[in-house]
C-alpha cells in the first residue's frame, strides 16, 4: 500500500535514474499524464506494466477509486508526461488523499525544468519563487500586479504561442529593462538559454518562430534600501552567528 510519485525526463532519455527504473519495474501499475507520452519512456526502458490515465480532466473522478485501490494493498507509481508529479502536472489532490487515509507517500528526485533553467539563468537564486503558469485570462493582471514589489527572483512556465505576449506583459509590469532570462527545450538537442534584459528578449523572441517548453526567470524587484543584502553580497558579517 503505498503511492510512489516518480520525475521522468524533461527532454532527454538518459536523465531517468535507476531508482526510478527499479520503482516503476516493481509497482503493480502506473498512472499516467499522458499513456502515449509514458508510453515511449516505458518501451525505451523495457517495461511492461498496467498503464492507466491520470490527467486534470479526470483526477477529481478517479483518485477516490485509486485510494480504494491503494488501500487494498496495491502499490502505485504516478508519473506525468516529463519532470515531477505535481509541479504544474497533476497529482496534489491525490497526494492529499493519500495522506487524509494513512497511505504512504514517497517521492523520488529527479529532473525538473525550473532548477536547470534558474540556475543557468545568471540571475540570483539563493530567495525565489516559483509561479508556475500565470492565469490565462481571469487572474491574471491582478497576479502581477501582486508580483511587481517581488524582491525575489521569479520563475515561469509558459507556452510558445503566449511566449510574445507574457514578455511584453513583465516588461509592462517590471520594466523593460529588468534582467530576464528564456529557457527552451532544456536537456533536448537544440536546447537554448536566453539572457538579457526583457525588451532585448521580446525582440530576440519576435524573429524566430518560438517551439518546445519554455521557464521565464525574472529579476525581483530591486531591495528598498536600508533592507538587508541578498547572502551573495560578500556582507562581512555574514558568519557572525557561527561563533
């Protein structure tokens, strides 16, 4: 009885780990974003295993039925179409119903597109926040306009085809000339990391016909002063508390 929440590669292959391949080698089933998309990793990695869907469209309907399953003894590992369960993919909800009936949770490491792209990006991670996809429509504005006194550095999924729009939005919101950065297709072959100020951005970006999964990092807002430095500022006093 036990709900194993399993990362699976963002781009390239070779980035699943053997813990991963022994969980979902030794689970009685696997639930699915996408069978299609778990399909390909699955048959690359030679695994034959019960394959059934769990998507934003149906995990209201079916996690009930699931912890049932759970509770019965089974044991089964969740997987979204690339990276961790969760993290913009489903899986929250029955992760908490896992935890209301006392059926184990355990998640592995493994890839995720925020971490790569925020730490290649120059700009400061050791304080961030992770906004995943902003409101298409309703919520939106008010969303950044909650974020424009954000003093950490900003990180973003978006879609190619909302790429232009949300660029030009931040510029709107932070300015033009705040530092950003725009990764693309990380891990895969034609992979691409794009550094610079949010109008130098929207005018690399408007030249090229955008494809593949996109993170925006964004600089926060500069600290008011008399606030203290960020930890990388070299502040002297910095192991003062270790004495």
């Amino acid at each position: 009885m036990k709900l194993y929440l399993v990362p699976t590669p963002i781009g390239n292959l070779d980035d699943i780990t053997l813990r991963a391949i022994k969980i979902l080698q030794s689970v009685d089933a696997i639930l699915a974003e996408d069978t299609r998309t778990s399909g390909v990793l699955l048959r690359h990695l030679n695994i034959s295993k019960p394959l059934h869907s769990y998507h934003i469209f149906n995990e209201h309907q079916t996690v009930q039925r699931l912890v049932a399953q759970l509770k019965e003894g089974k044991t089964l590992a969740l997987v979204s179409d690339a990276g961790t369960p969760g993290i913009s993919d489903p899986g929250f909800l029955l992760v908490r119903e896992c935890i209301k009936n006392n059926i184990q949770v355990e998640c592995l490491p493994g890839p995720t597109a925020f971490v790569p792209a925020l730490v290649n990006s120059g700009l400061p991670n050791d304080r961030f926040t992770f906004e995943g996809f902003l409101p298409h429509k309703k919520g939106r504005q008010t969303r950044l306009a909650e974020l424009a006194g954000e003093e950490r550095t900003m990180v973003f999924y978006e879609s190619p085809h909302r790429l232009l729009k949300t660029l030009q939005q931040f510029a709107d919101t932070f300015g033009a000339e705040r530092p950003a950065s725009v990764s693309r297709e990380l891990t895969k072959l034609f992979e691409e990391n794009q550094r610079g100020p949010l109008s130098e951005l929207i005018t690399y970006f408007a030249q090229k016909t955008i494809k593949g999964e996109l993170v925006v990092c964004v600089q926060g807002k500069e600290p008011s002063r008399g606030k203290a430095k960020r930890v990388y500022d070299n502040d002297s006093d910095d192991n003062e508390d270790d004495e």
